[in-house]
C-alpha cells in the first residue's frame, strides 16, 4: 500500500472514532451539583442574575436552551424542552439566543449549540448537556 492509502485509512478511523464518540455523548446531561463542604462558599447567586430571565425561575427546575439562529438540533431541542415544561408541574423552559447574548455565552462557558443548562429553583446549576437530548435524558435530569 502507498502512504497515500494509509493516510485516507488512518483519517477514516479517527473520523469514525469522533463520530462514535460523538454520537455517545451528545445531548447527556454532566451532573454539575456536588455536596457542599466545609470550604464550599454557600451559592446564592442565581445563573441568570442580572439578565432578561431572571424572573422567570421555575417552582421545580428551569431548563435554559442556549441556540443560534441556523442550529438544526436547537429546534429539535426546543420542542423537547417546551414539551417537558409544558407537562411538568413547577418546570419551566428559558430559551436564549446564544449570538445576541455572548457574554452570558461566555461567563457560562456554553461552548456549543444547542446547551442545555437544569437550574433548581433556586437558579443554580444541576446539571448541562451539550448537543440535543432526548425527552427521557431531560426528565432524569430534573430534581425530585
């Protein structure tokens, strides 16, 4: 064989490797709570502070959507989120454009859309998901 035709196998499986990767990952919710200790500063800031949304907290949890304008997943991901709030007692759906607001992009570290953050009531981060998640991995998600 040529190194050319090692070149093209080897790309082909680092590219099948990602996309399995990929396809593993997205849309799973990262648990972000952790038990508070001793040198833990207690967190009473709400996410969403200072910002357009902070109002709108949910009794239960709040499912705040980061899109852009020409994601695909996001609208996947919008209707999911919007279906859950909708038949969920105390759940509510924040939706935030993620190009009109870069430094809340930025100070939450969003690097990708659509992000999924779960905010207790409280509006401190439970947990986030990356990429479009299923209706079931966003009701795992929410606090009892």
């Amino acid at each position: 064989m040529t190194t050319g035709a090692y070149v093209v196998i080897a790309a082909v499986v680092v590219a099948l490797g990602f996309g399995l990767w990929r396809r593993r990952t997205d849309g799973r919710f990262a648990d972000t709570q952790h038990a508070p200790t001793e040198q833990d500063e207690p967190v009473t800031d709400s996410l969403l502070a200072g910002t357009p949304w902070e109002t709108e907290l949910g009794e239960r949890a709040t499912l705040v959507q980061f899109s852009s304008a020409f994601c695909a997943p996001c609208r996947t991901t919008r209707v999911v989120l919007a279906d859950v709030a909708d038949h969920h007692d105390g759940v509510r759906h924040v939706e935030v454009d993620a190009e009109k607001h870069l430094d809340l992009v930025r100070a939450l570290h969003v690097t990708r859309t659509p992000t999924t953050i779960v905010l207790d009531p409280h509006g401190r981060e439970l947990g986030r998901a990356a990429g479009a998640p299923t209706r079931e991995q966003v009701l795992r998600s929410l606090p009892d």
